[in-house]
C-alpha cells in the first residue's frame, strides 16, 4: 500500500476544509433568505413583535437590503408603543428613525420611508399624549399595546372605552377604523375613517389611512382622491406626498406640476436675499426678457408692499401674495415684449392659464419652497379646499387614457 506524504495530505485535509466552507456558507445563506421571507411576511402582516428580532437579524447579516431596513424601522416603532419605560421608547424610536435612514441610503428613496424618517426626532422625542382626559388617554395607550400585540378585538374594546371618556378624540375615532381595516372589515373600516375626518378635515392622516382599504379593493378612483385630500391638505408632509404617489405607481399615471422656472433665490449668512435669473432665459430674447419683472416686483414687496398686505406681521416673509403677483407682472411684461400670443415662451403662457382658472394661487402654495409662502396655506385651504383639488387633480395628475 502506498505510503502519502506530508503535501497529499495537508492538500487532501485543505481541500475537505473548503469544500467544507463552502457547504456551511451556501447553507448559512439559505438560512438568511428564509429568515428575511418569514421576517417580511411578519411584518406584512402587522405582526412587528415577531417580526422584530428576525429583521435585526437580516440586517445584520445584509447589511444593504433596503427593503429589510424599511420595516425594521416599522418594528422598532411598533415596538416602541409596549416599551416598559419612556427612555426604552425613546431608545427604540432613535433606531427606527437611523434604520429608516439606512434604507434611504440603500436605495429607498420612497416618499413614504422619507417621510417616516422625517416625522422621528432625532432625540427619538414620541407622541404619548391622546387625550387631555387621563382615563382617555390611558385607555388609548392600552388599545395600542393590544394593537401591536395583534390583539384586535381587544384594542377595539379600549379605543371604544377612550371614546366614552373624551368623545370626540380623533385617534381614537381613526384608530378603530385601523382596527377594521387589519379584520378586513372594510365597510366598518370606511365609516369610521369618515367620522376621523369628520372630527379635523384639516389633517392629512384619516384621508390617508382610508385609501389603504379602497385600493385593496382596487377602488383606485375612490382612493386617488382620499390621497389628493390628504396631500392638499398638508403639502410639505412627506408622508401626506407618499399615498398618490403609491395610488400612481398602482394605475401607472404620472405626477409633475407644470414647469414654470422661477428664478432662483438664496439666502446669505447675513440674511441678505440674491435672485439669480437664467443669463439663457436673457439671450433668448423675447417674452423670456419679461422675468426681469419678477425680481423687481419682489423688491418692491420687500421694501413696502408687504407692510401694506400684512399690518400685523412685524418682520417681512415672502407670501402667497407677493409670489403671486411677482409671476403675474411675468405676464404682463411678455405682452410688452412679445406682441403675438403665441409666440410668448410656454412657461409664461402656463402662469396665464393657472391665473384664469384661478389655480394659480393654488400652484404657489403646492409648489412652495420655502417656510413664508407656506405659512400661508392653513388659510387658504379652509377657505378655498376646491381650487387646491382643482389644480391637482387638472394639473398634476396625469393618468393613462
């Protein structure tokens, strides 16, 4: 029998080990990929607490799965609600928002994880206050332990018993519509979404929360106008952004506000304004020379109108007001510039038409870049909620014929 050398067999003892290697990786792998489809499953199906400690495993071990740090952020909020103490709460809400954030850094650049990870502190500070009325509130805080815990009927019976200590509590009243809607209960799920909105039109929430139930049930007429509603209701909500966006993908329309390039303004360290309009725009010629008027009226807005518009504002702010009348001084120059109508620059005839409509208003304030002109929109949307649903919905939605 022949005798093998020291080299055959550390070769032989070598190759058994990586072959080795190689099964307890491709095994190791398998592991994961079930553990992420029963943690995804889990946490489909509102069940986080299970959930949980699976998805921090796959994260772990997956570091870059978008998906996974989404609704790790979801569970850790869930979570968060049956924590024993405020600073665990706390603790929890920190994490959820950073794996929120590692999602978007992944590659989830969805309005709704954008918006979740906007709406968390960073001090992970957490909404603990339902009710002015202890008993309210403490029943409220019950029904969401028995909510995460996936306790329904239970979670139910508390919202119902906050419901009888402070009547008109729109958590309450949205919650049970959330608790319908996990029992696919829809038609009970509707009313009592209804009724939230009912209680405050003026937040975005309930109208949100009830198009889940319509687009499952692939009413998407009926669901793209509950998101239209929630998003006109709080534009600067990401969260508020993220439904029609959804509602968009599902039928396959597009969203875009028409384009109008306003130019450019800045801020300095010394809260010195600088308006930078195009040199393009300028050689062109023609009613593009016409936004030279814009910066002139904003000028003037700066320097006296607003005082005027505003007798009981102290410290200017750019408005709705001065905005609008800066685009329709635009208009009015063009006609100077350009005697032929048609001829006058696409853009310059689209803030002709929104005024007309009496939309343009309504462009302003959707299209609001920054804290001045959106300040005023709680106004105008109680008293003129039509022309913003108007211009959404002729405006930016555009769905498939």
């Amino acid at each position: 029998m022949k005798t093998l050398t020291l080299p055959v067999i550390l070769l032989i003892v070598g190759i058994s080990f990586i072959l080795a290697l190689s099964v307890s990786v491709r095994s190791q792998t398998a592991d994961v990929k079930q553990m992420r489809e029963r943690a995804l499953a889990l946490a489909a199906s509102s069940n986080y607490i299970d959930a949980l400690p699976l998805l921090q495993k796959v994260a772990t071990a997956t570091p870059g799965d978008a998906a996974v740090l989404r609704e790790l952020g979801f569970a850790l909020i869930a979570n968060s609600a049956i924590s024993l103490s405020s600073e665990d709460a706390r603790s929890l809400r920190i994490r959820a928002r950073k794996a929120f954030g590692d999602a978007i850094a992944a590659g989830d650049k969805s309005a709704h994880t954008i918006g979740m990870f906007d709406s968390l502190p960073a001090d992970g500070g957490g909404f603990d206050q339902f009710s002015t009325n202890p008993k309210a509130n403490e029943a409220m805080k019950r029904g969401e332990t028995a909510f995460v815990l996936n306790n329904m009927d239970e979670a139910l019976s508390y919202y119902q018993e906050a419901l009888g200590y402070d009547p008109t509590n729109y958590f309450a009243v949205l919650f049970i519509g959330d608790v319908y809607k996990v029992k696919k209960d829809h038609t009970n799920a509707e009313i009592w979404y209804k009724k939230a909105i009912a209680l405050n039109p003026y937040r975005e929430i309930a109208y949100r929360y009830s198009a889940t139930p319509l687009m499952a049930d692939k009413k998407f007429d009926a669901a793209r106008d509950r998101y239209v509603e929630a998003w006109i209701t709080e534009p600067y909500n990401r969260l508020a952004l993220s439904g029609i966006v959804r509602w968009a993908e599902a039928v396959g329309a597009n969203l875009g506000h028409p384009r109008i390039d306003r130019p450019k303004t800045t801020v300095g360290a010394d809260g010195t304004e600088k308006t930078t309009i195009t040199l393009d725009s300028l050689m062109k010629g023609g009613s593009q020379m016409a936004w030279i008027t814009y910066t002139g009226t904003r000028s003037i807005w700066k320097k006296e109108k607003f005082a005027k518009e505003f007798p009981d504002e102290k410290v200017y702010r750019h408005s709705m007001k001065e905005e609008v009348d800066a685009l329709r001084s635009v208009v009015s120059a063009a006609k100077d510039f350009e005697k032929d109508p048609k001829k006058v620059d696409p853009q310059i005839q689209m803030i002709a038409r929104l005024d007309s409509e009496g939309l343009l208003d309504a462009f302003v304030l959707m299209t609001a870049s920054d804290e001045g002109v959106a300040s005023d929109h709680p106004k105008y949307l109680r008293e003129h909620r039509d022309k913003l649903r108007e211009y959404v919905k002729k405006y930016v939605i555009r769905e498939k014929n």
